[in-house]
C-alpha cells in the first residue's frame, strides 16, 4: 500500500476485461465474474473513479485488432491511469492493510509445497502430473462468486502444475512484464504477439522479498533452466528431457566442431546398440561432423562419475532412507487435510441446517441436501484414510537397511544392480553434468566434462576397430580356438571351452557351430586328420604307446616335468614333441617309473599304473 501515492489515486483504476473466444464469453462466466469483481476492489483501495474496459470480449490475444486494449495503452502513455488491477494467485490472500500474505489454509499451503518438493525430486513437469493424478490428489483453484474468493479443489491439468512452478510470485517476488511483444503489420494494422518469455534480468518490474515465499529465488531460477532444458527441440541449448532409450549421455554432448548438440540413434542390426550423431555439416568430413558408438563412452563418463560420487555414498544412502519414509507420509497428510476440511464443511451445512425453521421446507430441504452430501464426502474420505492406513506401510527392515548402507560403501555395485533403472542413472549424471563438449581423432574420442559449479575434466577414450563391436569375442578366446583348431576339430574345441568357462561375445555357450562361425570370421582353417603327426606332434597315448608305458604315467611326467609339454588350457590336449619322446633322459625316466611297479604273481591280474 506503501507504493500508492495521492499521485495515484487522483488517476482513474482501469478494469481491463478480456475473454480470448466468443465460446468463453457464452460458457465461462465465471471469468467475467470475477474480472468485474475487480471494481470494487479498486475502490476499497481508495480509487474514486474506476472504469470497467471490456471492448475485447470474446476477441483473441493474437488477433490484429484489439480496440480495447489500444484504449488501455493510450490512457496509460497520456499518464491518466493509476492502477490496472490483477488477481492474486492460488495460495496467497490479500490482507486488509494491502499486504500479501500465506493462506492461513494448511490444506492450500501443503498443497503448493507438495507440487515444489516432488518437482525437486521428479524434476519434469509431466512427471509431476502424472504422480499427482496416480495418487488422485487435488489441487486448489481460485474462483469468485458473487464477488467472493474462494477455493476449489480440482484434479490438476499440466497447465496447472507449469503454472505454479514458473510463477515468481512463490519465491516472493513481485514481477511485471515477463514476457516480451512483438509488433508486426499486417493489412496495414498493427499485430502484436506477447508470446516469447524473457529473461528475468529483462523484465519491467522485479521486486524480490516482496512477500513470504514457498521457495528461494535460487531455488525458483534452478526450476526455469531444469523446465527450459526439458523442453525437447526448442533450443540448441538446452538438454531436453529424460527420454527413454538406453543412452546415458543423451542430450549432455554438444560437438566441438559445430557446436550443435548430438543426437543419439539407435539400431537393432547385430543387436540393440546406440550412436551418437551430429547431424551438421562440415568442411573436415564429407557428411556428417562426428558420430561415434556409444557404449564405451557411456561406461567411461559413468565411471568418472562414479569416482566422484564415492565419497558421497553413505550420504547418499542415508537420504534415500529419509526419502522413502518421506514418500509413504505424503499421500497420508493430503488425506487428513482432506478429510479435515470435510469435516468442517459438514458442520457448517449442519449448523445452516439447525437455523432455518424446519417449517419452511423449500430452505429446509435443500440444506439438508447440502449438509446430507457434505457428509457423504466426509464418509468417503474417511474410507480413503482407513483402506490407506490399512495398507501395509513399505518400511525399511534392518536388513533392507544395512544393504543400502552397503550399495552407499560400493557405489558401482548400486549403479549396475538390477533395481537401477536407466532413467536413474541418467538422472545422476545430469545432477553432476552440465554438458560434455566431444571431438573425434583418429584413434581416439576426445572429451571435455563441464561439471555443474564451474570444473573440467579431460577425457581420452579409445575408439574400436572397424567393425568392432560390444559383442566381439575375447581376444585371449579367439587366440586359444585358432590355437586349439590346429589339435582339434570344432565339436571338442566347443566342450573344451564351455569346461573352461569360456564365453561367446553374446554371453552364450559354445557349440560346434559357433566355433566354426568364429573360425570363419577369423580366417582360420579347421583341424585336418593327420596334420599334428606332420609338425611331429603327438598325443598323450601315442606318447605312452611309444615309451611303452601307461598314459597316466604319461600324465605324471608331464606334471613333473619329465617330459617337456605344452596344454594351453584346462581340459586341452597335451602338445608333445615326438622327437624329445627319443631323448635318452626321457627314456631312463620312463623306465625307471616303469621298473617300480610290483610284478603280479597271478597272470590274470591286469596292472595298474597308481
């Protein structure tokens, strides 16, 4: 009240009044109600004259001509105009004295706080709706009747939710001129479009701690960039929203030869596999600027912020707890809140009830109906409390909680473990990422992380090999079988790597066919009968046939290092030379084990080589 000076009342207070469509101005009377209800509002503050405007009913904002709104500006330009009233927005009231000030109503105050702390936690508008209309909680809205402002609980639309996280009046501000005008002629009339939102550095009037707020100023500018980044092909610079996809990185890499941002492309050939792509044009390629697999990149910046992150786990984990108790209260206090108003809607229908002369029967009745139905919504509620009260509260047990202290200890357990969702990890990184500014060299992708506060990290990942992929068999894998392929054909070198624990690049089993497939993609040829006797190879029992021994006599010299071997593997064939079977120090030994076993005096005993 303060800032309205005698200066100003001596002016005329305009009404000005506008409904976009002739269909709002047959069907939405609520809206004219209230806007003419300003009138009186302005002479309680103390304007003698105050004039109703109301030329542009039922034309729309956008439209070429709008004579009452020229009339409005033209007043204002001549200075004949002290005030142009508003209305205040849904969970603040005006108080006498002309201040603005919380609604006393704990209900209204849950309500808004409600929509700020899950946008924290949800970070997307949409989000935000969806959880709300799940868990069916209303949300205020003002309406005037009869030149009174009252509160309406309603399920809420998206407009409802943008509305209250983008208005600055929450963070206690006073603002005007959010958005800016541009003026265009067409027909030779003048068209102006206030549609582009500015910069709250630029707008007319900014008055921070004008009033008590729900959130900070920070916390309220941290909210318009997170709303800006979501907004999907907008803007060059801004990430866009959490999409699905298996992509981590999606919307964090801008390319560091163009400047645009990468986008990322998927394909199913070979497998699921992601890419990403600038799609830009450049004087160093032929087409594109840059595109790289993604895989590799991904693990590599997940890790880095893993790094980061570590030191931070126990906090992490300790929140989480706090968050899920949090989680089951919510729903729990909007019920009460509820159920609480309810009750006092039911008592003042009783009390209207208990006045009127029971006599009078066309008052009578419908009171009755009024107090009959509060009592219904009181019982309803109550039912909604008692079923959710009934419901068994998800609690953390001991257990639960000693594993999320654990996954806070080992932090990459907790990111690779099944509950984590991809949507979670990616929004992890965007807590800690703002962007991430990639090049490509030849061998190598080159990245610089631009950390949320101000830091940089240098990057080098090394690029795979033309047609290299995430489902390329082990290299120590491919060795052992072009090894194995000069000892065996392809059904036992399968049985000799499943017994070893070995894998094909998709996670599966060997069989006689993949190893062939693994062989012909490797140019290796198969195993030819005969071809180890050509080196002067020879088997464990052809090794014992010629020494005249038993082939686990064969075996214990072989582990003892008598006879010079070769097995590149559990379960693998032994590699011997037939020539060191014709050494003479092999030969004494094999004797020598011979010589030690004890003669049979039954000649049906058959011998064993223990």
């Amino acid at each position: 009240m303060t800032k309205i000076t005698p200066e100003h009342l001596a002016r005329t207070g305009i009404v000005y009044v506008r409904q976009s469509s002739p269909h709002q101005v047959a069907n939405n009377l609520e809206s004219q109600r209230r806007q003419y209800a300003l009138v009186a509002r302005g002479q309680q503050l103390g304007w003698s004259d105050v004039q109703v405007i109301d030329d542009d009913l039922g034309r729309s904002g956008n439209g070429i001509s709008r004579p009452g709104f020229e009339r409005l500006l033209a007043r204002i330009c001549e200075g004949r105009v002290g005030a142009v009233f508003t209305v205040v927005a849904v969970g603040y009231l005006k108080t006498d004295d002309d201040r603005i000030e919380k609604d006393p109503d704990r209900r209204v105050r849950d309500a808004i706080d409600l929509v700020f702390h899950k946008f924290t936690e949800l970070q997307s508008v949409r989000q935000v709706l969806v959880w709300i209309r799940q868990e069916q909680i209303l949300l205020p809205v003002v309406v005037h009747k009869a030149g009174k402002r009252s509160i309406d609980w309603k399920t809420p639309v998206y407009h409802t939710i943008h509305h209250i996280l983008t208005n600055p009046v929450y963070c206690g501000a006073y603002a005007f001129g959010r958005r800016g005008a541009s003026v265009t002629i067409e027909n030779g009339r003048k068209r102006t479009c206030r549609c582009a939102r500015r910069n709250w550095k630029d707008w007319d009037v900014l008055i921070k701690g004008h009033h008590e707020e729900y959130i900070s100023w920070e916390e309220f500018q941290r909210n318009q960039r997170l709303i800006a980044d979501n907004a999907n092909r907008r803007s060059n610079m801004g990430r866009g929203s959490i999409r699905r996809g298996e992509a981590l990185l999606a919307g964090l890499f801008r390319c560091a030869r163009c400047g645009r941002k990468l986008k990322v492309s998927y394909s199913t050939k070979g497998g699921p596999a992601q890419r990403y792509v600038c799609g830009a044009f450049s004087d160093r390629v032929e087409s594109r600027c840059l595109s790289f697999g993604g895989i590799r990149i991904d693990r590599t910046v997940a890790q880095e912020v893993l790094d980061r992150l570590q030191p931070l786990g126990i906090e992490a984990a300790m929140a989480a707890m706090n968050d899920h108790e949090q989680e089951h209260l919510e729903k729990r206090r909007q019920l009460e809140n509820a159920l609480e108003q309810a009750r006092f809607e039911a008592a003042r229908a009783h009390r209207q009830y208990d006045q009127v002369d029971p006599d009078n029967r066309l008052v009578a009745g419908e009171l009755e109906r009024r107090w009959n139905k509060r009592l219904a919504n009181v019982r309803t509620l109550e039912e909604q409390l008692a079923q959710y009260n009934a419901e068994p509260a998800v609690m953390l047990s001991p257990a639960d909680r000693e594993r999320l202290l654990a996954l806070g200890r080992d932090l990459p357990r907790a990111w690779h473990s099944v509950g984590a969702s991809v949507e979670t990890r990616k929004k992890i990184l965007r807590l800690l990422i703002e962007e991430i500014v990639v090049d490509v060299a030849a061998d190598n992708i080159e990245l610089v992380i631009h950390w949320q506060g101000g830091a940089h990290t240098r990057l080098s990942v090394k690029k795979n090999k033309a047609g290299q992929n995430r489902w390329a068999t082990d290299a120590d894998v491919v060795e052992l079988v072009r090894i194995l392929a000069r000892q065996l054909p392809d059904e036992s070198i399968a049985a000799i790597l499943n017994r070893s624990g070995k894998l094909t690049g998709r996670g599966n089993s060997w069989t006689r066919g993949r190893v062939c497939a693994l062989r012909q993609h490797q140019r290796v040829a198969p195993y030819r009968e005969g071809e180890r006797a050509e080196r002067g190879e020879v088997t464990l029992n052809e090794a014992a046939a010629a020494l005249s021994v038993s082939p686990s006599t064969i075996l214990r010299m072989l582990r003892d290092g008598a006879l010079p071997a070769q097995q590149l593997c559990k379960g693998a064939p032994w590699i011997i030379r037939s020539q060191d079977l014709k050494r003479e120090d092999v030969r004494r030994k094999a004797e020598a084990r011979s010589s030690r076993r004890p003669p049979s005096r039954d000649p049906r005993q058959k011998t064993l080589d223990l």
